[in-house]
C-alpha cells in the first residue's frame, strides 16, 4: 500500500489486517466483476451507521455494569472521532468525553462540551486536521474503555469504499498514535490531558462478552437497515450477511483464543490454588466452547459463499467420533442439570462425511437442544442402523413439574438475523439458523429432521449415509 502522508489513516492501519475487514470475499477474488463505486460506498455507510448504533448499545451496556459510578473529574471512557460527535446523549458524553477531528475549516457546529468535560479539557476538544490530511475524508471512531478498546473506520482501503472495525490491542494502539500525532501538530495544547486520560485506559484484550455483545447489536441493527431502506436484491443481502459474519467470527475468535492461550500458561503453573485452577479451568472451557461456536459459524458462512463444493467427503469412523464427542456432549447436559442417555450398538458402521465438520456441527447441534431444556430434564440418545443410513435421534423428556417451563420456552420463537443466523433473546444464545444447519447436514451427505412439541420440547433425528462396504 502507497502510503500518501506522513501519518497513516485508520483504514491504512486495519486493512493491514485483511480479516477484520467486511468485504473478504472480493479481496479474495480479484478477477470476478467489481461492485461499483457508488454501491461500495453505500454498502460501508451501512455498516458504519450499523455499528454505531450497536457502538451506543454497547456503551449503555458497559455503563450499567458499573456498580460504582466514577468520581468527580474522572471518566469511564474516551472517544475519538471523525468529522462530528457519534452521540447527543447526555448519560454517554457526560461519562465518554468526545474529541472530534474536524476537516480543515469545519462547517458543522459541534454540540456544546458538558462541564464535566470542561473540566478535563482547557478548551472545548475539537481538533482540526491540515488540509492535506487524507484522514479528513475517513469517519472513523476510536473507542477507549478499562475493559475494552474498539476502532470503526470508514474510508478507502485498496481504492475501494470500506467499513472495518477491530477490537486487536495493536490496531487500537495504532490508532491512537496516528491521532496523538495529529493532535501534537495542530493542537499541542491538548496532548497533557488527553495523555493523562489514555493513560489510565491503555489497550487491553476484551473478555470475549464485549466482543460478542456488540457483534449481536451490530447484527440485528444491519438487519433493521437492510430490512427498511430499498437496498439491494436478496442476493446481494445474502453476500452482506457471509461477509460481516466472516469478520465477526474472526473478531470473536481472536480474543478468545489469546485468553485460552493466557490461561492455559497459568494452568500449568505448580504453584495454582486448587480453587483458582477450577476457576481457570472453566474459562478454558468457557473459551473453548465459545471458539468452536465461531469456527461453526465461519465454516458455515464459508460454505454459504459456494463453497460447498469444497468439502471432501470421505469413510470415517462414527465410532471414533463418539468416544471424542459423547463425554462433551454429557458434561454440556450436566452442566445444565440435564441426563443424558445413549442407547447403541456395540459395533457401529463407517459412515460417509466429513469427520471435521460433522464433529462441530453435531456438537453445536446438541448444546442448542441441551440450551433450550429446563433443568431436570432427561435427554434420550439413540444411534442405530436403519436400512443404509445410520440414524442419530435426540429427544427430551421433560418432567412434569417442569412442563409449565417448557411451554413458556416453546413461546418464546427465536428471531432470525439476516439469512444465516438465529437469537433467543430469552436465553442469549446466538446459533445457526435451523434452515442453514440443515444445509450444512445436506453438504455433508445426511439429513436432518426436527419435530417440536410444545410440552417435550424437540426430537432431532440425523440421517447419514453408510459405508456400503463396512
């Protein structure tokens, strides 16, 4: 990249980092026909109003999950953008002072600084940039917290209109760098306090909540826009949809993996309290699970970008996957008070699919039926031979005292967001959407049928194809 100033933009900065961007799908495919321009641009300012509204949620969230509200003088956050204030709302910028970066001569008429930001800042924090700053054609917001750090930008990343957004320590101290250089030529002044305040906020790897949060507000507010204005067909929605969950899942796993990785480090450690290590152990598994929901969806996104073709199907060993599987899949039921039962044959046949991909989709498969039973609830596993399938049944049996339960969460219908993707707002859970997860199954040679009932919940049964030679 041909930097054009002495001073990286934040475009410049994320797009170093080719997956946090939302358009993998054309970097990856240089020789297919190109969007134009005008739709490229459509397609970021989109994204950027999107995030910024999940942005707000998110730190109306981070607010109220402080028990003790910050003293006089001091703040919970910084925020640094570009060309206007992303928020009027008193509760954010009393808590989040907000330093603008103005284009060169700035026609808009900032809002008035709140005195509690008076009495951090000298002056009102309005920063204007020279005028051969490329960064004057960028909106970009950086986002400085205790728990988090987050960096949006929008502008041209390879000459194309781009929105990318990253929650990577290195990117968002990148960015405050280009900022505190910007800052140091045209407002000097500004630098001691604003340095006293970045100091106490440094960069930090979020827990994988923060990251997830603002990923389902920017999801299900992408999917308001898309749904209201008259934007493009339903296909080009649907390509939407894989690229910002490509990002997304990449966003999500990174910081998991790192704190896995931290907490790994620790567990071997001798000297760990046997209460601790049961503490780290669970947010090893916490990670775990979460990362391998990631890799499903990514993997499932993946395929939905026609790339089904590309998965091999091969003989495998149903038998092998099970001992893998079956002690997770029971440890995820007794984790939720669930009993969980499994009935087969002594010896079971090979079967035809993809081991790799079976594995996770089977075991994302039953977290989300073992996510929607009330505790006390008895899950009968069954897998045996049906004529040249082999057939894997799920089915709940639910205790009379908790039917009342299981009805009232039968009520509750999953929202679909976007064409890939399903949220249970009683419960949290964000999973595959039922018609993408039989899909997946399709791919994979088999078939999967679900029957609900309103007081027992639902019976999955999973077909797939023998091995005709075992």
């Amino acid at each position: 990249m041909v930097r054009r100033w002495l001073l990286p933009t934040l475009s410049e900065i994320l797009a170093k980092n080719e997956p946090t961007a939302l358009d993998p799908l054309l970097a990856t495919n240089k020789s297919a026909t190109q969007p134009s321009e005008s739709v490229e641009l459509f397609k970021a300012e989109q994204q950027w109003y999107s995030a910024v509204h999940a942005l707000g949620y998110l730190l109306h969230t981070l607010m109220d999950s402080v028990v003790h509200q910050p003293p006089a003088n001091q703040v919970t956050g910084l925020l640094l953008c570009s060309p206007v204030p992303l928020f009027d709302a008193a509760e954010i910028i009393s808590q989040f002072p907000t330093v603008v970066f103005s284009p060169a001569h700035p026609s808009q008429t900032l809002l008035p600084a709140p005195p509690e930001i008076n009495a951090i800042f000298s002056t009102p924090p309005d920063i204007s940039l020279l005028p051969a700053d490329p960064l004057q054609n960028e909106q970009f917001c950086v986002v400085l917290t205790a728990q988090f750090g987050l960096v949006l930008a929008v502008g041209a990343a390879d000459d194309s209109p781009q929105f990318q957004f990253s929650f990577d320590p290195a990117d968002v101290n990148l960015a405050w760098q280009s900022l505190r250089g910007r800052i140091m030529l045209t407002a000097p002044q500004q630098l001691e306090p604003l340095d006293a305040i970045v100091s106490k906020l440094p960069p930090v790897v979020p827990a994988y909540q923060w990251v997830m949060k603002f990923s389902q507000f920017l999801l299900q507010e992408l999917s308001i826009v898309k749904a209201s204005a008259a934007a493009p067909s339903e296909s080009k929605s649907t390509a939407l949809d894989v690229e910002l969950l490509q990002a997304l899942t990449h966003e999500i796993r990174t910081p998991l993996t790192t704190i896995r990785t931290l907490t790994r480090s620790v567990l071997r450690r001798p000297d760990v309290d046997s209460q601790i290590m049961k503490r780290l152990e669970t947010i090893d598994r916490e990670c775990t699970e979460q990362i391998n929901r990631m890799e499903l969806i990514f993997q499932a996104v993946e395929l939905a970008g026609n790339n089904s073709e590309a998965v091999d199907l091969t003989t495998m060993s149903f038998s092998h996957l099970l001992e893998q599987s079956l002690p997770l899949w029971q440890k995820q039921a007794e984790r939720r008070n669930l009993n969980m039962e499994v009935a087969m044959p002594q010896q079971l046949p090979a079967v035809v699919s993809n081991p790799t991909i079976l594995d996770r989709v089977l075991t994302g498969l039953v977290e989300n039926f073992t996510r929607n039973l009330p505790a006390g609830s008895h899950i009968q596993v069954e897998i045996n031979p049906v004529g040249g399938q082999l057939k894997l049944q799920l089915q709940s049996v639910v205790a009379e005292i908790a039917a009342p339960q299981m009805s009232s969460l039968c009520g509750n219908a999953s929202e679909a967001i976007g064409q890939l993707l399903s949220f249970q707002p009683e419960t949290g859970n964000l999973s595959l959407s039922l018609k993408v997860t039989k899909s997946l199954f399709q791919i994979l040679g088999g078939k999967l049928v679900v029957k609900q009932n309103h007081l027992q919940g639902e019976t999955m049964t999973i077909f797939l194809p023998m091995d005709q030679k075992s």
